[in-house]
C-alpha cells in the first residue's frame, strides 16, 4: 500500500488514540503535506522534534494497526464489497431494481465502516 495513503488510513482508524498535540501536528502532515520545516515554524518547535512526533506517532499507530487490525479489516471488507458489485452488474438475471438495492447496501456497509 502506497506509504500516504497507509499513513491516512492509520490515522482516520487510530487518531483518536494519540494526543490532541499529536493529532493536530500529524494531521496537518499527513493531511495537509506541511513538511517538517512548514509545521515547525507553525508550532515554534524545532524541526527535529517535529520529525521524532511524526516518527513517534507513525510507530504507534503501526503499534495499534498489529494489535487490532482494523485497516486490515476494512481492505478486505472494501475489496469483497467490490467484488460482490461486479457480480450483481454481470448478473443478467436480477431485476434493474433489485441490482440497485444490493448496490445501495453494499454502499452502505463500506460507507458504516
């Protein structure tokens, strides 16, 4: 998995573990592609202890990723909810309305994630 993308994904999943100063640091890395020097003149901290957060909080949300495996989850439910799509679109036996109400719920089950 391409490492931004992980690194959001951890994030969206485990963010709320870290502190309110981690969260806002690495947020604003993360999703904002601020670099170090960008985050460190925004804080007043040095770009060092910018780089040990982000390094910290990359490591705990792995950290939390290994223990709990809920990205892990996720990926596999999205790829098998894609999967079942492409079967209701190659059924030619089901109803254009009963195709969509499978859609919908698949929708549903990957968006309630």
């Amino acid at each position: 998995m391409d490492n931004i993308i992980e690194r959001g994904l951890l994030f969206d999943f485990y963010g709320e573990l870290l502190t309110p100063h981690q969260q806002k640091i690495y947020g604003e890395i993360i999703y904002n592609d601020l670099s170090l020097s960008e985050m460190s003149e925004q804080e007043g901290i040095s770009r060092q202890g910018i780089h040990d957060l982000v390094k910290r909080c990359d490591r705990q949300l792995q950290e939390y990723e290994s223990r709990l495996g809920l990205v892990q989850r996720f990926q596999k439910i999205k790829v098998e909810a894609d999967r079942m799509s492409k079967i209701i679109d190659s059924d030619s036996f089901a109803s254009p309305e009963l195709k969509e109400k499978l859609r919908a719920s698949l929708k549903s089950i990957v968006e309630d994630l």
